[in-house]
C-alpha cells in the first residue's frame, strides 16, 4: 500500500471504491500555478461508485486529498475523466 504520496493516496482511495481496480488510472500534471493536478480515469462502470449520490463520494475523496496536501503545503485539483 503506496499511501506516501498524494497519488499514492488517491490511487489508493479510489481502487478500494471501485469493482475493476485494475483499470484505475491516476495521471498527475503540475501546473505553472504549481497546483498539482490530478485526472483519475476508471471503468464507465465503476463512474457511479467514484462520483456518489450528488458527489458526495467525489467530495470526500477531494477532502481527504486535500487534507494531505496541505500537510505537504501543497494545492490539488483532482478531475474525473469520463471516457
């Protein structure tokens, strides 16, 4: 369990709500603001169980990956690819 780094948590987030952890993708990107951008890509089939009723899971995750960024004086932004 690869919990270190931010990624590292957000991969780790996501594959424990999603059926098909395999076909989770977390692409990182640093911004010229020095925001790190992350898009998390997973199966269409797993989009409701990432997203939640009215995005409250979506929400929680961005929470708690804030929160560890800002342990690290960090900024994220996280974007959820629909494919």
């Amino acid at each position: 369990m690869e919990t270190k780094t931010i990624q590292g948590l957000l991969t780790y987030i996501t594959k424990s709500l999603v059926k098909n952890p395999d076909d989770v993708i977390v692409a990182e990107k640093i911004t010229e603001d020095g925001i790190l951008e992350y898009t998390l890509s997973v199966n269409p089939d797993d989009m409701g169980r990432i997203i939640g009723r009215n995005g409250k899971t979506a929400r929680s995750v961005r929470l708690l990956v804030s929160a560890k960024a800002s342990l690290e004086n960090k900024r994220t932004h996280i974007e959820i690819a629909e494919d």
